[in-house]
C-alpha cells in the first residue's frame, strides 16, 4: 500500500470511538464460566457465587484485551445468554413467551434450525432501572487503560422478528404510540447510562444488514410490514432514540446477516440499505460485516459522506479458525478506501465470537490470534 505512505500518517491513531482496531463486543465464554451457568441453572450455585466467577473471568478477558493493544474493551457479554434478549426482556411491557418462529441459519456442512424464544409486548414500554447498569460499573471499575464500551440491541430489534403480531393492542392500538413509548425508553437508558459515565455505546441492528436480502424483505411483507421503507424507519426511530444523547458519548452500530455457532441467516450486498444507512443514521461509526462474498463489493462505501463518521470494516471472521494474511487484509483495505476515505475506515472483526452462549466454532486462543492480528495490521496501515 504504497501510495497511501502520507495518507496514512495523517490518519494515525484516533483517540475516540470507534478505534482503528477495535471489536464487536462478544468473546468466547471460558469453561469455567459455562460450567458455573449449568451448576446455577441446576441449583448448585446461587447467584452470588455465579457472579463471582463472572467477575474473575471479566478481569481477565479486559487485561488480554489492553495487553493486546486495543483501546476499547468489552466484558465479552459474559453475563448473557443472547446478545439482545437479555436486554429486551428487561424492558418494562415485554414478556417472554416460547418460540414460534423458526429462524433457518446456514454454513458450510448444512442448515441449523433454531427457535428462539419469543417476545410479547403486554404493557406500557419503559425502563424502571439501567439495564446492564451494574455490568457496566462493574467494567469500568476492571478497565487500566482502554475506554468500557457497552453493547445493547438496538430498538429495531424489539420490532424486527415479530411485527405487530408481537403487540398487544389492547395496549397499543396503533404502532405510532408502540414507537414513543419505545425511543422514550431508550432515550432514558441512554441517558442513565451516560450518567454512569459511558463514552462508547454500541446499537447492535442485525436488521439492517437482513434487509439488503430480498428473502428477508419478503418475510417482512408477510407479517405485514414495509419491506421497501422498513431500514428507512428504523434508522429514523433509532436517530430519536440517541437524541440528547450526553455530551461525549460516542455511539456506533454494528449490523451483520446472524451468527449462531458458526452459521448465518441471510446474505446480499449492502446496497438497498447503504444510502439511508451511512447518510441519515446519525452514529460516530458503523460496523460491517464484509468477511465473505455473502457481503457483496465495497461500491456501498461512496455513500459514506465526508467528515466524522466512520465505518468498521469486519474483514476478519470469527466463523472459522483460520487466520486471515496482513497481505490479504492490506489489500483489502486498499479496495474499500477507492470508495471511502482511508482515514475514515477501522478494522474489526465482522461480528462478535460468542452472540448467544454456545459461541462460534474456534479456540479462545484463535479468537485472541484473531485479534492480535487486527491490531497490528491497523497499526501498520494506520500509523
């Protein structure tokens, strides 16, 4: 990468979210953590005891990522089962019913089918306490060096899999009064959440990366929604969302086609949500997926306007074990910045290691590997 020697010294390091070398948000849970889950669930632990072992285990994933040179650190999502029900079920008017939907993940040996479980919004939305709250002061009381960054589903994901069939209309006649109760309870959290001293928040939206599938757009249509304007609604409510969000506070999305044990759910380039996405989502960065052909070319980057927001490039899976080559990554990284600034691009990984408890299909010493290797390929490309 040659020719990019002086547009790589103006770039340098950055000091605010998102990093040049930065990560989703989830890790692999160590065995000893999944078996202090299996013990509590069985009764042979109480919760004090299970959160002990949690603690231990977030003090150490937090040093190995600042000896490791990055400069935001997450808690891996250790005290969760999935990355965004965890959250949602905590929201004041949701319950958690079984699963009817069955959601169809792919990989490369077949098809996994799993039924998650389901939500059911039955009472006035709000948020009574800080979601996660305690989790994140328990982080940025761990964390030496690097900034805590906190991840939590975005509100597009209380709406996405289930429409309005997941709504009581006893409660909200109508969808208008379902979106205010839902970004007023968003706001709140944002707002406590800054009050605790959060600078790096993270909307994780898997529905934007779905809808650029035309089968997903189609299943959209038929629970009754808009598969044409749908992203465009979204981006809109999660803008009112972040409105008055605290000074200083940095906020990215992270979007991805789903990862469950190595598989995925939907594929198609990001250009039916591209232009609404880098234009109107009013982020500091965006993280996205793009670590095989499912993810299409880079031309969705000349979306990107000029000035502070940044995209996260996800050239490095966290499906396989295989580490990728500096030389392929550089590469890379050069084909996406013919369509975007380079000192506008990051690099992460293309989603988390571990979305639901049962993680992906490689080592923890691999996934360290993994991140090792962005590090240093955003140092050498970066400065």
């Amino acid at each position: 990468m040659e020719r990019d020697t002086v547009t790589v010294m103006k770039a340098g390091r950055r000091t605010q979210p998102p990093f040049r070398a930065d990560h989703v948000g989830s890790l692999l849970r160590p065995p000893r953590l999944l078996q202090a889950r299996d013990d509590f669930a069985a009764g042979r632990l109480d919760a004090a005891a299970l959160r002990a072992v949690e603690d231990e285990a977030i003090r150490e994933i937090v040093g190995r990522q600042e000896e490791l040179g990055l400069q935001s650190a997450t808690d891996g999502e250790f005290r969760r089962a999935s990355w965004h029900m965890d959250f949602i079920y905590q929201l004041d008017g949701v319950t958690k019913e079984p699963g009817e939907i069955k959601v169809k993940f792919h990989n490369e040996q077949g098809d996994i089918e799993f039924t998650p479980a389901a939500l059911h919004v039955d009472g006035k939305l709000g948020v009574s306490r800080t979601i996660f709250g305690d989790d994140f002061r328990f982080l940025a009381e761990t964390v030496k060096t690097n900034v805590p960054k906190l991840t939590i589903p975005s509100p597009s994901m209380v709406h996405y899999r289930g429409g309005r069939a997941a709504i009581d209309p006893r409660v909200y006649s109508d969808l208008d009064s379902f979106w205010a109760d839902l970004v007023a309870a968003y706001r709140e959290q944002v707002r406590r959440l800054g009050e605790l001293g959060c600078t790096y928040l993270q909307f994780d939206d898997t529905s934007l990366a779905y809808m650029n599938d035309p089968h997903q757009r189609d299943y959209i249509a038929s629970i009754g929604g808009d598969p044409e304007r749908q992203h465009v609604d979204y981006i809109r409510h999660i803008n009112e969302a972040l409105a008055g969000r605290p000074e200083g506070m940095s906020v990215t999305t992270h979007s991805c086609r789903g990862n469950f044990q190595s598989s995925w759910a939907a594929e198609g380039s990001w250009d039916f949500v591209a232009e609404a996405l880098l234009n109107e989502l009013e982020v500091d960065g965006f993280f996205m997926e793009w670590d095989d052909e499912r993810s299409g070319g880079f031309e969705p980057l000349r979306f990107l306007p000029k000035g502070d927001k940044h995209v996260v490039l996800g050239f490095v899976t966290t499906k396989r074990g295989t580490l990728e080559s500096k030389d392929e990554l550089k590469r890379r990284i050069e084909e996406a910045s013919k369509y975007a600034p380079l000192e506008q691009l990051c690099l992460s990984p293309q989603c988390g290691f571990s979305s639901t408890v049962e993680g992906n299909l490689l080592t923890e010493e691999e996934q360290w590997e993994k991140l090792r290797l962005i590090v240093e390929v955003a140092q050498e490309v970066w400065g």
